[in-house]
C-alpha cells in the first residue's frame, strides 16, 4: 500500500459541516482532506446561492448608482432620459442576482484552470482538474462570510463601498479609478480568499503551504496588473 492510500485510510474523511468549519478555522488539514478526497458540489451550490442573495440584496443599491451614472452620461439626451430609465431599471433588477451566480461559476472554473496550469505545466507537477476545482469551491466560501459582514455595513451607509479594504485611502476617487480599483482590491477577504486558494492548491500538489499562497498571490497580482492596464487605456 502506497504512502498516501495508507494516509487516505487512516484519516477519515470530513463531513460537509466540519469542512466548512474547517476551512475558516483549520484550512490545512481542511485541505488535506480535500485533496484526497474532492467533491466540489456544496461549496459550489453554496456559492452560487449566496453570489445570487447578495446581489438580490444589494439590488437597490446598485440601481441607484446605474442611476446616477446614467444621469449625469451627457450621451443620454435629456428627453430620453426617463425612458432609458425606466427601461434600465428592469434589466438591473433582474441581472443584479441573476448574473452573480454566472460569473461566479465562471470565475471558479478560469482560476481552477489556471492553477491547473501552473501546477502541471509550470511547475511540473501532476494533477486532475477535479481536486483544483473542488479547492477553489472550498475556498470561495469565505466570500459568503464576506458577503453575510459587508452587506449590511453598506445598506447601512447607502452605498456599494466594502468597509473591509482601503477605498477610504483615496475618498475623492471615482469608482472606475486605477486608484479606486488598487485600493478596492487591498481587502481583507480578498487577502484571505487568495490565502485559502494558495493552501488550497498546495494540498491537491503537496507543496508547501507557503509555495501555495505565493503561487496565488502572485496570479492575483498578475491579474491587478492587467486590470488596472486597461482602466489606465480605457
């Protein structure tokens, strides 16, 4: 019997509940446990369910600042102001919980496939997509808990700014800002999520966990980079 069936058979596996605790309180041994035996599905419906409440949650907000965007667009001439608004309002209403659940399912499978690529190409390590994916679901069930401290916090103040990074740096910065985006990306629950990938992904290859999280911050700077090269062009 090989080194890691003996370990598979001699740890039992975690139930869904203790994974989900464990990957707040103890994401090592969390993801240990994933990493020899994946199963995505929760932490993925989960996912999804809580990318579609916040947004339906968060629906007012946003509308009042498509609104006001719209408002002050001098694109929009004045007379079709009302119109246009009334035909946005639907649309937003309706893609604000809508879309989340998409573009979160989206997102999980691009960073699993880049992690898959860096591990097995870049790296020359040897995994299946399954076990990167089922990760990459686990982790994102802190952007639940971000979800359940930030929302609140900006009904409360009536405006779509996370209380948790470093917008307030920068107060006069436009939204659409490198500056804004830089500050906006600095957040606490970005840093942890990104953490939780990169133990994630030391697990399913069995690196170490710090050789994990560089890996992973190092594609969340990657991708900073690139987003904030196309607000400068555009």
């Amino acid at each position: 019997m090989s080194a890691q069936s003996s370990s598979a058979t001699e740890a039992p596996r975690m139930s869904v509940l203790q994974r989900i605790y464990g990957v707040f309180v103890s994401p090592k041994a969390t993801f240990a446990d994933i990493a020899r035996q994946p199963d995505w599905m929760v932490p993925f419906m989960l996912g999804l369910i809580g990318a579609a409440l916040s947004g339906f949650y968060m629906q007012d907000l946003i509308w009042e600042m498509t609104r006001e965007q719209m408002q002050n667009n001098p694109n929009i001439a004045p007379d079709q102001l009302e119109t246009t608004l009334q035909a946005a309002e639907g649309w937003i209403r309706i893609s604000s919980w809508l879309m989340p659940p998409l573009t979160t399912a989206l997102m999980y499978a691009v960073i699993a496939g880049i992690l898959l690529f860096t591990g097995n190409v870049l790296l020359g390590g040897e995994a299946r997509f399954k076990p990167v994916f089922s990760a990459v679901c686990w982790s994102g069930l802190v952007n639940i808990l971000n979800s359940v401290v930030n929302i609140p916090i900006m009904r409360s103040r009536g405006e779509l700014v996370s209380a948790t990074n470093l917008t307030f740096l920068a107060p006069g910065a436009e939204m659409q800002s490198p500056t804004y985006f830089l500050l906006s990306q600095l957040d606490l629950f970005y840093i942890w999520w990104v953490a939780l990938i990169g133990m994630g992904f030391a697990a399913v290859y069995q690196y170490p966990p710090r050789k994990g999280m560089t890996v992973a911050a190092l594609w969340w700077g990657v991708f900073i980079v690139i987003a904030m090269g196309f607000k400068l062009v555009f």
